[in-house]
C-alpha cells in the first residue's frame, strides 16, 4: 500500500486509529473485511499520509453516513470521534478536532474507481453465493432498471447534470439518470451507470449498452418496455443473454403472421433497422438482417390489478420449454427491481443527494450502492440459517437492525463476539416480509401534508426582494 509518513499523527491519536481499524466494527467488519478494503486501496495505487483519515478509516466513516439516520458529514465525524474515545488510551488522549472539513477532503481525496470497485465487487460475491430463483428453469436472471435522482442545486452540479428543461431556470434542481443491473434471487445491484437526464446517448438504453459486461452468457435479462428494440435484443444475444421485457408497442402485434406456438403467441423476424448515428459502420455490418422474436400476449386477471392483458417480447423461443406461464410469472419478478430502488432511494434516501460537485455526487452514489449491497449480505446470511430466501426478510427491518448493533464500538472477546453476531443474524431473520400475494392497496395515502409556500423564483432574487421591501 502506497503512503506518506510526514507529518505523523499525535502518539495516542495514532494508536486508537490502529486499534480501531484492526478491531473493526462487530457488523461491518464481517460484511466489508478489512483485507478486501486495503487490496483494492493497493489496486487503485492510493497514495495518502499517516493522518487520521486514512482511506480505510474515511471509508468506513463515510459508509456508516450513508447508513444513519442523520447523513451529514457533522454526525459522521461526531461518530467517528466517540469510537475513538472507546477505543483509545483513556481521559488523557488529545481529542481529534471535530471540524468536518479534514473528513470531507478526505472523502474527496477517495477515489471513485475504489468505491465503485467494492460496490461491484459486494454485489457479485452475493449473486455467486445465493442460488438462482426457481424460475425459467433455473437460470440466473438479472433485471435492468433506471430511475432518477437530484441533487444540491450548485453551478458544477448543473452543468454536469442540468435540471429538467420544464424546471424555471433557478427554481430547479439538477438531475441524474441511472440505470442499475440487479441480481433477482439476491436483491444485490451488480453495476450500475449513470448520466444527465435528457440529451443525446443519455436514455435508458444507451446507458445499459455501458452494462453489458456484468451480463453473462446463460443469464437472463428482464427489463421494461424501452428495452424492447432490435439493437438492446441483438446486444444481448451476441454475448449469449436472453431478454424478456414488455413490448414497446412501436410495432404492430398480429399473430395471425408469423410461426404459432400457441394462443396469441408466436414467432417472428424483427428486422435490421437504419444505421443510428451513434453506431460504427462496422459494427452495423457485423449485425444479423433480421432477429428470431417471440411475441405473446398473458392475460392478468387477478382483482384489483390495473392491467389486463400483457404483450411480452422474449429470445425465449422453445415453447416447449419456456411456456407462456412461466415467462408471466418470471416478468411478473420484475416489480422486485422497483422495491429494491425504492428501499435504495427512500430508505436509504439516495433519491436527494448531498454533495456540491458532480464527483463527490457519483462517489455519493457509488457509496449507497456499497452500502445498500452489504445489508443485502447480511439479509442473505440471515436468511440461509433461518432456512428462507433473502427476499423474505424485510430491508428496513434489517438495516434498523444493523444500527443499533452497530452502536456496540467496542470489539468484545473472541466468543462473545460470536455470540453477539449470531444474535445479529436471528434478529434480522425475524424481520419476515408477510405473506401478502396479490395484495390490492390505493396509490394514495390518508394524512395531509403540511401547506407550504413554494420558491417560484431563484432565492437570491426573493432574498433581494425581502430586502427591498424591509
């Protein structure tokens, strides 16, 4: 590992520090070892100073922000000194200062590459240790999704991540797209990328063309509409995945054309559109005229549910194999992406990120992702001594769990540290997601928010205004 030694830290300071590294914590020490923490510093040829923050003790220190309550960078470094004192030498230590700005340029000091390493490399530790959903026969299946997020409405934010354009100039926030490629059986995010909102090879599909190296031959890919084209289709089958997403509705479904296979349901040739800009020629060349499809329709008739009849679009083609059932129960799958982003976005509460720049924003990002996937193994552990799936265990449960145990600082005896991380494990396989199949609730919720006034001008122009009016 590659360090400066000027400019040492006090003799007690320094001696907490490495006490409190070699410790660990009781729970993030076994999810995030120390060891893959400092190979992968070693990797990306980190170079830092022997100062408090080192990259193992900003990392851990920016991974528990992310996952408090209170995520500013005060209660960070509020957290960071209390385990200090548990750790240190006695009353007599020279307290650290409780200043916030050496942590935040530590944290800028982090590379990105190192946090999105561990964020990938959590997620496909976790996808290779569950075993694959019972479904389509059982082959690996990964959903691909996007959502958006925002983010302080600073000049380097928004040039990098302009706001919408139906946002008034200055009342606006800036906003970035991201689209993740989520493990099904697991929960975990494998990789994610990211982009402004709107312009040109910023969409859903151009953002996962960055993905395609998590895909493995074998695997299955379930997505929404958008990626139902010729090039996401061809994409994948070229690195041996199969896609089964909803149809976009851009062409015309007739079953009358085309190879039956059964009930509103067949085969047919889609075939190679115009060369898009963003294409080489070469690659144009290299793509087949025309693409073997399977198009079918799934009625949903369960009460309650808005939708009727789906048209589904699939590589799938042996009907033999793969039936209409299957593939409706495997798409059905699919809404687990859109609890994962929410238990990310809103219990994690990535959806409003904190950081001014556009670098500390993806670090940020990369961060919640890291830290997202590291509940995801303490829920899959948990799950496979209470002999159920990890899906069957409650997220907020288990991260409200893994706070309060992670409040114990002080690193117990050998056994009764066992003891403490198997209670750890019962605790949160008691945290069961209730058996609620086909549950019917309204969109809507019953308690008024409070009235407010909103800002529908840039705030320098009201403070100016106020001022004015005196």
């Amino acid at each position: 590992m590659s360090k400066h030694t000027q400019g040492g830290v006090a003799g007690p300071i320094a001696r907490a520090r490495r006490r409190m590294v070699e410790e660990g914590d009781l729970c993030i020490g076994e999810l995030l070892p120390q060891e893959r923490v400092e190979q992968a510093v070693e990797r990306h040829q980190v170079r830092f100073r022997e100062r408090l923050y080192t990259p193992l003790v900003t990392l851990w220190t920016f991974l528990y922000q992310v996952l408090g309550s209170d995520q500013s960078c005060r209660s960070a470094v509020a957290r960071l000194l209390a385990r200090l004192s548990c750790v240190g030498d006695g009353p007599q230590q020279r307290c650290p200062s409780a200043k916030t700005d050496p942590y935040c340029k530590a944290r800028q000091r982090l590379p990105e590459g190192l946090i999105a390493d561990l964020a990938r490399q959590s997620g496909a530790e976790l996808h290779r240790q569950v075993p694959a959903a019972g479904l389509l026969r059982g082959r690996p299946i990964k959903i691909a999704d996007g959502t958006t997020v925002s983010m302080p409405d600073t000049r380097a934010n928004q040039k990098c991540y302009p706001q919408p354009s139906s946002q008034k100039a200055g009342v606006g926030f800036p906003m970035l797209r991201l689209v993740g490629l989520i493990c099904l059986s697991c929960g975990a995010v494998l990789d994610m990328a990211m982009g402004p909102y709107a312009g040109k090879q910023t969409g859903e599909t151009a953002l996962l063309r960055q993905l395609l190296g998590g895909l493995d031959a074998g695997d299955v890919l379930l997505g929404d509409a958008c990626f139902a084209n010729y090039w996401t289709t061809a994409s994948l089958l070229g690195r041996g995945v199969d896609l089964l997403s909803h149809h976009d509705g851009r062409r015309r479904v007739d079953f009358r054309t085309g190879r039956r296979l059964g009930p509103e349901d067949h085969l047919v040739q889609w075939p190679k559109p115009p060369r898009p800009a963003w294409m080489s020629r070469r690659m144009y060349r290299d793509l087949p005229e025309s693409l073997p499809v399977r198009e079918l329709r799934v009625a949903v008739d369960r009460r309650g549910f808005r939708t009727r009849r789906l048209c589904l679009v699939t590589t799938l083609l042996d009907a033999s194999l793969y039936s209409a059932a299957d593939l409706a129960a495997a798409y059905r799958a699919r809404w687990n992406a859109e609890l994962d982003l929410r238990s990310i976005k809103q219990v994690m509460r990535m959806d409003v990120l904190r950081c001014k720049t556009p670098q500390m924003v993806r670090k940020e990002l990369w961060m919640h992702l890291l830290a997202y996937n590291l509940v995801r193994k303490l829920m899959a552990r948990s799950a496979a001594g209470a002999g159920i799936g990890p899906r069957d265990i409650s997220f907020t449960g288990s991260l409200q769990t893994l706070a309060a145990f992670a409040a114990v600082w002080q690193r117990p005896a050998p056994d009764r540290r066992v003891n403490l991380y198997a209670a750890v494990l019962r605790a949160v396989a008691t945290h069961r997601v209730n058996d609620r199949p086909d549950r019917v609730e309204p969109r809507a919720v019953k308690r008024r928010p409070r009235k407010q006034t909103f800002l529908n001008e840039p705030r320098a122009v009201a403070v100016a205004r106020l001022l004015k009016a005196g």
